[in-house]
C-alpha cells in the first residue's frame, strides 16, 4: 500500500491554492480594467498623469489634508464637501 506523505499534500494543496489567487487576482484586474474607462471616455496614459499630477502635489495629498484638501475620492465630490477641511466660505457655497 503506498502511503501519502502530509508534505506532499501540502504542498499540492498550496500550489493549487496560489493557482486560484493568480487565476482570481486576473479576473479582478479584467473587471477593473473593464470599468475603469466608462463610455465615451479615453484610456488614461498613467506616466503621463503621474508627471502632471508632481504639479498638484506642492499643495495637494491623495490621502491627508495638507494646503488643499486631499484628492482621494475628488472624482464626483462636491466642491468644498469634505468635512475635515477648512474651506473658504465661497467655496463651501459653490
């Protein structure tokens, strides 16, 4: 009778396990890619973005508040919406 060695399995069982998190992060990275660009809208250039973004940066975080407010969630945001930062009262009332 041949016995099955628990390293063996193991090490089955994580390569198989590894194989479903490769195979599912590829599905995910579809599902983004897919509704990242919306219609009627162009494929961003990522470098192009990153260069002109080191403009903004001098006031502006993504995640922490800093001259200006920070940009994370900015898309669809209302003007001087965020709660923890001190906007000027005109723009409040944009």
């Amino acid at each position: 009778m041949n016995e099955i060695k628990l390293g063996h399995v193991v090490r089955a069982l994580a390569v198989f396990l590894i194989a479903v998190v490769m195979l599912s992060a590829g599905a995910l990275a579809q599902q983004v890619a897919a509704t990242t660009v919306k219609p009627g809208m162009r494929a961003g250039d990522a470098n192009r973005g990153k260069a002109l973004y080191q403009a903004c940066a001098a006031c502006h975080s993504i995640d922490e508040n800093d001259v200006g407010p920070r940009h994370r969630g900015v898309v669809g945001r209302r003007a001087g919406s965020l709660p923890d930062y001190g906007y000027s009262a005109a723009l409040k009332g944009s």
